[in-house]
C-alpha cells in the first residue's frame, strides 16, 4: 500500500535521510520517498501502517501538515 505524508520541517537532504532512516526501521515499510520541495512523504508499507508512520515522522520533527 502507498501512503502519502505531507509533512512539515523538511528542509534538505539531512532531514531526507533523517526520515528515511526513521521509517525503515518500521516493520512492514518497503520503501520512503522525500519530496523536500513539497514536504511529501511518500511510504510504500504494509496495510494499516499509516498512523504509526505518522507518529514516527511526528516524533522525528517532522509533523504532519
């Protein structure tokens, strides 16, 4: 399943890497993509996941729009 995040606080590619590395360690997280110009977080995981990814990003700094 797709999940898509807009998020806020994105700014380079350290907060790229910083979510990445965040979400990946979900089980059940495929892969994350970070559009840093438009805050989008896009999450191909496991069915149910979205409100934990959303507290994992939320917990990281980068809460959800």
């Amino acid at each position: 399943m797709q999940y898509i995040i807009d998020a806020e606080n994105i700014k380079c590619g350290g907060c790229t890497s910083a979510i990445q590395d965040a979400l990946g360690k979900i089980d059940g997280v495929q892969t994350v993509n970070v559009d840093v110009d438009s805050g989008r977080v896009t999450i191909t995981a496991d069915d149910g996941l979205r409100a934990v990814l959303a507290a994992t990003l939320e917990a990281s700094g980068y809460p959800e729009k």
